[in-house]
C-alpha cells in the first residue's frame, strides 16, 4: 500500500487541538513512537450492506476517520459483502450518502471484499494444501450439534481427514456449481476442543446459488465474514483494525488465518459499541421494524439510522460532538438518549434560525387594533449569531396564538394570557385579555383582547412589566402547514431486554408519531427547503421534511425545547 507521501505525523503535530484521549489513540501514538508500521496509520471502516447505518455505527466511523485523520493516515470505506441474500444495492447507497453526510473521507479508497473474491479462494486452496481446512458434509444443524458447549469440547466431523486431493477436488467442484445449497462447506482445521468456540473448525466457505449485486452469477460459493474480514484488511495494508467488542473472542481466528497465509497483520483493537436508552441498534430487528410496516422506511425520523437522524433535522456535527464526548473505553454501557439530545440541542442553539409558528391555533382578535392595519415588526434571526440579522414579521388586528398560552380559569403559577392579564406578544405589543368567544360545547374558539399602542417592540415607556411573553402570527399572512411531533420510538429504556419474556415490539410507542395540520407559521417559511434548520421559538427545533414543498410544507419536529410549564403542570396532576 502507499503510504502519506509527507510522511507521518508524530503525535505533537498530529492536529492543533489534539484528537480526544482514549485507548485506541494511545495505541497509535505509541505505535508511531516506535516506528511500528513505518509510521503509518491506516484505518477502515467495514460496513456489511445489508441494512441502513444507524447512531452505534456514527461512533465507528468518527473513531476510524477521526483518528486517520488526526495523525495524517488513511482510512478506507470498505464493504464487507459477503452474504448476497441479506445485501442489497440500495443499502450501499445509503451507507456511502451517510459516511459521506458525518464527515468520512476515503477519497479514492472505497473497496468490497467481493473485489478479492478470487484471492481469498486461492488463499483457501493454500490452507486445504497446507492441511489446515477441508470440505465437510455436516448439515448446518449437524455442525452446530457437534461444536460442543462452552463446558464441553466439540466432536470431530467425520469428514476432518480427508486427504488434501479429495479437498480440492471437493472444493474446485463446489465453486463449479455441482453441489446444491448447505449440502457442503470448507472449514478450517483448527482445535474442536477449543475454549473459544470461534476456534471449533469454523465455516470458510458455504454454498449459495444466489446472485450478488456486484458479482452477478459469477460465484455460488462465499467466503464467511470470519474468513473474508481479516484477509481484506491484510490486502488493504490496513495498520490498525478497529472493532467493536463483541469481535474481541473472534481475533485468535483472524490471527490464526493470516498465520497460516504469512501476510500482513494488522493490529486488531476492539472498543465498546454505542448503545443509546430507549433505541434499538440491531439492523436485525431495525430491519424487521420496516418490513412489518411499523415505521416508514428505514429513514423514519423515529428511527434511530443516520437517514432517519438527518431527516429530523440531526446535524453531523451534532453527532459527532456526542461520540467525541461520550468517549472509548473496554466496557460495554449504555448511554442516555438525552445526552445525544443535549449536544443536538447545543449545536442547533447556535446555527438554527429563529421563527414563529402556531401548531394548535386560537384566532385572538386585538378589538382596538385599528382595521387593516398592518405593521412590519423587527424581529432577530438569532441571538446567538449577530451576523445573521433580522427579519420583518407582519403584524395585523387578527392573529394566532398557541391554544395551550390561554386559559380562562388560570393555575396557580400560569402567567400566560387569561382573562384580564396582561401579557407581551414577542416583537409586537402588550395585550390585555377582555373577553371569549365559545362554541356550542363551551370551548374557547376566539380571545379578545385590547393592545397599548405605547408598547410597540414589547417595552412599556412606563417601565411596568409583565411575566409572559408568547409567540404568535398574523392570521391573514400566516402560510399553514403540517407539522409532525416524534417522541420516543420505544417506552421501555431497553427495549431488547425480554427478561419479561416479551418481545421488543411490544414496547414500540404508540404516541411516537404526532400528527399536526392546519398550523400556522410565519410567511418567512413558505419557501423552506429541505436541509434548513429552525427553532420555532417556545417550541423546539424543527425542520423540512423530504416531503415538503411549497403550497404544502411539513416540517418534523427535531427535538424539543425543555419547557418549564410542562414541568410544572405534571407535578401538579
């Protein structure tokens, strides 16, 4: 492999800042420090495309890439594809957009293990000849029967010693198509009385008529992932092998391969993998969610893959904040899904802008505002970015207010509109509540009220103040739209957990998804595009959704402002 033609970086000119400290790092630093690898530092990233990357796989690719990327290395984007009836092309698209969308870089370095499908086989005639694998008839019922425990030894296939030509021959004859499906396997010759079981003659090989979305019809045997992964990462010259844990009692197999075929070995490094309260990161049961129809499509804002993140509104640098912070260590945990919302909520403080919408509208009609007026109220942008400026908002004597900032019997502690208080429309006008208009069931449909004109941009020459200030909109400027409210997808902190002997469906949300229509936001928005950002102010942060478009916008909720009241009203019930 080529190496960085400036050379490696030493640890102090690694980046400016300096990477976040953890153990895979220090690994590096002092690999370099020894001049191990020649200095290089070369990662990957090794998706299998058989489903959508979610939040767990962000972590590996902000480790892989950040750490290349901090000591002048190289990582790659590698597609493990090695079991065609699970993959599918439409997952490799979706993997490529969404470690491109966090900030992965491979430049030309993208790469499938099927690209080394003829040097693994050669590599596996070159064990059969060595005698360290051959052709068995077990049935995979068979051979998991045989493998043993983990307190008792496996037995031997009765089929472990054939001779090396009848292997071949066996072998050249099942790449040759003459054998049906599962009637036979290559396996490793290894220890069946191994503590490791990965170690009990594993699978090298299977049989499956099945075509490939990039092979074709080429091939109808395949190398297992525990064959074909070390060996790509050898061809690749990959210098550091980062993994989650759960590969940490696989790596004497990985080792023993490239022993046996006297090639390069990387340096395999296992970390905890990212697991999130409320969230569930198996693409098995990820999968199952989409194809039951429990959610949308693998993009579902709900869900927890990177598509689904990015259509709520997540932005990469948000997630990768949380995986920089959260850290890597040895130890498998579980991190709570609001600490993820925390960083969200940081980043989008700073770069989303602010705007006013209504989602359950009440028409308040200002009765001395005079009749076909309309003013044009300054209004900031963001407060936390001066260079984004200000706006014009329309003002006029019929506006919207949120149904919840009204009530016409008042709690203790609510200082929102009610009848005859006083509260500040944010940018516009002090407002005093007269009376209510109700419909035949007694609820309030219209609130009327009186403004002081002496109070325009919401200050009162006299200095007297009031406790509430709400948002709000100008009825006949106001643009509507469909605003949909997500909430966790799951009601259980660990939906895997079936120690109660359920399923994890039956702790799927049915408030997960919420609906809105006939919402009512500020004309700003009529053009919003998708990739925008925004906070509603009082409400949270919000934005276009894939489907919305002009003259029907829709905008998913991204996460919700924390709010005081609501705190208050549930201590109260």
């Amino acid at each position: 492999m080529s190496t960085n033609p400036s050379g490696p970086a030493r640890p102090d000119e690694a980046s400016p800042a300096g990477g976040p400290s953890n153990f895979v790092r220090d690994i590096i630093i002092e690999d370099i420090g020894n001049g191990k690898n020649g200095g290089r530092v070369h990662t990957r990233f090794p998706p299998e495309p058989n489903g959508y990357l979610h939040i767990g796989h962000a972590k590996s690719i902000n480790l892989n890439f950040g750490l290349a990327r901090e000591f002048g290395g190289k990582c790659n984007l590698r597609f493990d594809d090695t079991n065609p009836e699970k993959e599918d092309i439409e997952y490799v698209e979706s993997i490529i957009e969404d470690a491109h969308w966090l900030g992965g870089d491979w430049e030309d370095r993208m790469f499938y293990a099927s690209d080394y499908f003829e040097q693994l086989y050669e590599w596996a005639v070159k064990l059969i000849k060595s005698g360290d694998a051959y052709v068995c008839d077990l049935s995979a019922a068979e051979v998991r029967e045989q493998r043993g425990t983990l307190t008792e030894p496996g037995q031997n296939s009765p089929y472990r010693n054939r001779s090396v030509e009848e292997n071949l021959d066996l072998f050249a004859r099942m790449r040759a198509g003459e054998f049906p499906d599962g009637s036979r396997t290559l396996r490793a010759k290894i220890d069946m009385a191994s503590p490791n079981l990965n170690l009990r003659d594993p699978l090298m090989y299977r049989i499956l008529h099945s075509e490939h979305h990039r092979t074709g019809n080429d091939w109808c045997i395949y190398p297992t992932y525990d064959y074909a992964h070390g060996q790509s990462d050898s061809i690749e010259g990959i210098t550091h092998s980062i993994c989650t844990l759960e590969f940490e009692d696989h790596r004497p197999l990985y080792d023993w391969f490239i022993e046996k075929l006297g090639i390069h070995h990387p340096q395999q490094i296992e970390f905890d993998r990212l697991n999130l309260t409320y969230t569930l990161l198996s693409k098995r049961k990820l999968l199952a969610l989409v194809q039951n129809g429990r959610v949308r499509g693998w993009d579902d804002p709900r869900m927890p893959t990177v598509s689904g993140l990015r259509r709520r509104g997540y932005t990469p640098e948000a997630i990768r904040t949380f995986c920089q912070n959260i850290g890597v260590s040895k130890t498998n945990g579980i991190i709570e899904l609001s600490l993820l919302e925390h960083y969200l909520r940081e980043d989008l403080n700073r770069r989303a802008l602010r705007v006013m919408a209504v989602l359950r509208p009440l028409r308040v009609v200002i009765d001395n505002y005079p009749e076909g007026r309309v003013e044009e109220m300054e209004a900031v942008n963001n407060p936390e970015d001066a260079s984004a400026g200000t706006r014009k908002v329309p003002f006029s004597k019929v506006l919207y207010i949120e149904q919840d900032d009204f009530r016409e019997d008042p709690p203790k502690q609510y200082y929102r509109l009610s009848p005859g208080r006083e509260v500040r429309l944010r940018y516009g006008y002090f407002i005093t509540c007269t009376g209510v208009v109700k419909d035949d069931a007694g609820r309030v449909v219209e609130v009327h009220c009186t403004y002081d004109p002496e109070t325009r941009g919401g200050n009162a020459p006299d200095g007297r103040k009031v406790k509430s200030t709400i948002h709000w909109v100008s009825a006949s400027h106001a643009v509507p739209a469909e605003v949909r409210l997500y909430e966790n997808l799951f009601t259980r902190e660990n939906p895997s957990d079936d120690s109660e002997g359920k399923q994890f469906t039956d702790y799927l949300n049915p408030n997960s998804l919420e609906v809105l229509t006939g919402c009512q936001i500020e004309p700003s928005l009529a053009g919003a595009a998708v990739g925008a950002r925004y906070q509603f102010e009082r409400l949270g942060y919000f934005c276009p959704d894939l489907e919305s478009k002009p003259g029907a916008l829709v905008f998913n909720r991204t996460v919700a402002l924390r709010d005081t009241w609501a705190k208050i009203e549930k201590k109260l019930k």
